[in-house]
C-alpha cells in the first residue's frame, strides 16, 4: 500500500466516523424539524458513500499488493 493510498484511507475513515458521530447525535433527540430530518438523510447518504470509497481503496490496494508478491516470487 503506498502512502498516498494510506493517507486516503485515513482521512476516508475520519470523514466516516465523524458522519456517523453526527448521526448517532440527531438520532438521539427526541424530535427532529424537517429540515434536521433532511440533513440526517444527507449525512446517511454521505456516510454510506465514504464507506463505499473505503471498500474500494482497501480492495485496490489488496489487488495491488498481491500483484506485487506475484511478480516479486
């Protein structure tokens, strides 16, 4: 995994915990305003989009490594 490729990962993985901190926050009060009620779905539909671009770096950069050790035997 080359640093660039980590670093992503990184900050993909910090945007996501602090989506879901934010989620777990509206989802914790008792009533939400419409607009609040809007934003919770953005946050999800954020949330969930972080965490697909996660999967998919963690994934390239696994087919990358093992190509790597291929060619290296």
């Amino acid at each position: 995994m080359t640093k660039n490729t980590s670093l992503k990962i990184a900050v993909i993985r910090q945007r996501h915990q602090d989506l879901d901190d934010e989620v777990d926050t509206m989802n914790e009060k008792r009533f939400l305003t419409p607009s609040e009620k809007m934003r919770l779905k953005v946050l999800k539909v954020t949330r969930l989009k972080c965490k697909d671009t996660l999967n998919k770096l963690i994934r390239e950069s696994r087919v990358s490594h093992e190509k790597e050790e291929s060619t290296n035997e």
